[in-house]
C-alpha cells in the first residue's frame, strides 16, 4: 500500500521538489502552500508524471485556526499520515540586530518556529495512536552555526534544532521517528523572498559557485524517509562543495 506524505511548502524549491521525489517513490502526497494556483499546476504535473494522489491544501502555516481545518478536512485514508516534511519556511531581511526590522523578525519566527509547532501539533496525535510514523523538519546550517545580520533567522533554525530534539524524545515511546536536514546555499526562491523581490541582489547570493539545487534536497529527505524502521537519521548537514560554513564561499 503507498504511504501517505505531507509536505507545507510544495510551491516552490526543496518543497516542491521533495513532493515530486516522495511520489516518484511510492507516496501518494498531501501538498501545502499559500498559493492554491501554484498547488493545483504542480498537482496535475505530479499525477500526470507519477500516478501518485495528490491532495492540495491551501493554508498560512503562521494562522493557528487555519492549519486546524486544513488538517481536520483530511478523511479516510489521507487522515493518517506516515509522513510529514516540515519544510515551509523563509528568512527576510538581512540587518544587524540594532537596525532589524520587528516585521521581518515575526514573518521568520511565525513561520519557521510556530508554524512548525502549529503542524507537528495537529499531525502528530494520530501518529502517536497509530504508533508510526516520521516527522523529518528542515532546519538548515544556520541551526548549526549564525552568522552577522542573521539573529533572528539563524534564532529560528536553532529553534527548530531544539524542537526535533525535544519531539524525538516525546515520540520515542510511540516508535516515531523525528529527523533532521540541514542544508547550505540552495538556490530556490529563498534568496528572492529574503531580499523582497530584489533579484539582483537575490541572483548575487548565487554567483560565481555552484550552489545545491532543490533535488539535492530532495534526494536526501527520501534517504532519511527510506531507512530500515531500525534506523533513525538525526540530522543530515549538507553543504555545496563550493562552500565550507555559513560564511565561507569559494566564488571564481
Ligand atoms: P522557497 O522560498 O523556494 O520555498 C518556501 C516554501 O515555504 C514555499 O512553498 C512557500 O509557499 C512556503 N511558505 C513560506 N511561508 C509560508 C507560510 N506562512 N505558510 C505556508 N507556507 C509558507 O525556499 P526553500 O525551498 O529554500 O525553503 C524551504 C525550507 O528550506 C525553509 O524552511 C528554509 O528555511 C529552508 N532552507 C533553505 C535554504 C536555502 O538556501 N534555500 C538553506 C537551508 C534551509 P507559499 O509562498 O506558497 O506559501
Ligand atoms: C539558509 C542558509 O546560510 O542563508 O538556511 O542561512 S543561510
């Protein structure tokens, strides 16, 4: 029988591309986003290409009642997630912490940390009654390291670091497995949404190197999804070879 995954932040980049991996690989897939025309193109695709089932869910992860009748609308088979990839997420702005802008800051830790929570919250329960299933979060170097002007992001992943760990020890019992993807530079609409549109300086982020793409993502979060039921990744950090740290680049 093919499992059931959901994955918040299907729209775009590591999102999109993880729902078009997971139901090239036996899933049928519950994709989310905001923009409900970006869902329904990328659920014709999907289906067309794979034959998997898609349902769309059109939500801001950041509204508490809004993830509530999301996920309360799923029935029958789709209520029982095996799977869920908590992947939507943003970083905005890029100032020292004396010139931050408190809009951005509440943006990055709505999303990032209690959009996270507001999900895992909601899908976990059924988890815990079934005693399965894996929740795998995407965190990023940042959860790792911090660099200047980026409190607030970096704040965020740190978070998210501390809430997998927490989630896999409240879920341990149950047989739940919590897992981790830290990624480096990937080139997605990430840099675009930091920067407010201004793709020059988003395209900047990216030039001279190789950054990852979204497959490379993508490919990972099936390897930490597919391991034995024995085996649990904690946390995968994934770099381009083009950088070392959050703040070292090798540019040509
Ligand atoms: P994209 O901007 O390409 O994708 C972000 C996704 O998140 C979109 O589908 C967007 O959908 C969704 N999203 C954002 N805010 C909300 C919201 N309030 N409610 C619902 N969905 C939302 O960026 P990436 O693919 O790069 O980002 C995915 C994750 O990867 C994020 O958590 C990011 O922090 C993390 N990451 C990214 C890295 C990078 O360099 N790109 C590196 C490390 C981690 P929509 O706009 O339709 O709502
Ligand atoms: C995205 C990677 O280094 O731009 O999480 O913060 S970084």
């Amino acid at each position: 029988m093919r499992k059931i995954a959901l994955i918040t932040g299907a729209t775009s980049g590591i999102g999109k591309a993880t729902a078009e991996t997971l139901a090239s690989h036996g899933y049928d897939i519950i994709i989310t986003g905001r923009r409900t025309d970006l869902l329904n193109s990328l659920a014709e695709t999907i289906k067309n290409d794979t034959g998997a089932e898609v349902v769309t869910l059109t939500f801001d992860v950041r509204d508490l009642n809004l993830v509530e009748k999301a996920i309360d609308s799923l029935s029958g088979k789709w209520a029982d997630i095996d799977l869920l990839v908590n992947n939507a997420g943003l970083a905005v702005g890029i100032e020292p912490i004396h010139q931050g802008i408190i809009d951005d800051w509440e943006r990055m830790i709505d999303t990032n940390i209690k959009g996270l929570l507001y999900i895992s919250r909601k899908i976990s329960p059924r988890m815990v009654a079934r005693k399965s299933g894996h929740i795998i979060n995407v965190s990023s170097v940042a959860g790792h390291e911090i660099y200047p002007n980026g409190a607030a992001y970096c704040g965020s992943k740190h978070a998210v670091k501390a809430i997998t760990k927490a989630m896999r020890m409240d879920l341990l019992p149950y047989g739940i497995k919590v897992s981790s993807v830290s990624p480096g530079m990937v080139d997605t609409e990430f840099s675009l949404v930091r920067f407010k549109g201004d793709q020059v300086r988003a395209d900047n982020v990216y030039k001279g190197l190789t950054p990852l793409y979204a497959n490379d993502i993508a490919e990972t979060i099936l390897f930490i999804a597919t391991r034995p039921a024995t085996v649990n990744i904690e946390d995968m950090i994934i770099l381009p070879t083009d950088q070392a740290s959050t703040r070292d680049f090798r540019r040509r």
